[in-house]
C-alpha cells in the first residue's frame, strides 16, 4: 500500500493534484463508506471520468479497496500508515497553494496601477 506509488502513475501537474487531494479528504471523512465515481463526482464537483482514473489508480496501488460490480465502489479502510502519508501529502499540497497564492499577491502589489 502506497500513496506514493499511486502519485507516481498520475500526470504531475497542479489539477491532478488537486483532484487526488480532494478525493483523499473525502474518502478519509468517509472511511469505509463505499462511494462510486459518481458519488465521488457529486461530493468534490470533479468531473467523473478524471475522477474514475485517479480512483482506479488508487485501488491499484491498494490505497483504496473496490467491490467489483456495475459501478465500481471504492472504499478507504484508514490504514495508520495511510493515513500519515495522506495526512503528509495534503500538508505538501496546501503548502504549495498558499505560497503560489503569496507570490500572486505579491506580484500584484508590485505591480498594481495604483
């Protein structure tokens, strides 16, 4: 089971990050809920077919487990291994929003008209 492993098989970019952080704070409020990629679509507002991709990511790298069937669910049992490496991710990721959102401020003070 590895968060990590699941990261390394998604595109690096700042959106992806974002739909995993998202998906990871739901199923960890919701532990052994099990939830489809429509539910997960109608709790976090992303798009079911990205949303599906990280899922099925996820259930492969065994952050998740699944239950086959016509849709597929996915639930989080809350691994304490798990649950440190998706606590240090969500920290990671919140980190680098703030500081993005700290240089556009900063650029715009500089650079304002006013």
């Amino acid at each position: 089971m590895s968060l990590a492993r699941a990261l390394s098989r998604l595109p690096e970019d700042g959106g992806h990050e974002m739909i995993v952080r998202d998906i990871l704070m739901l199923f960890s409020k919701h532990q052994r809920e099990w939830m489809t990629a429509d539910d997960v679509w109608c709790r976090t507002g992303h798009a079911s077919a990205a949303a599906e991709r990280i899922l099925e990511t996820l259930r492969e790298s065994y952050v998740f487990n699944s239950r086959v069937g016509e849709p597929t669910e996915y639930a989080f049992t809350g691994d304490i291994a798990l649950v440190v490496e998706i606590d240090s991710f969500v920290k990671r990721i919140r980190a680098h929003r703030d500081h993005m959102q700290s240089n556009v401020a900063k650029f715009r003070e500089r650079y304002s008209p006013n």
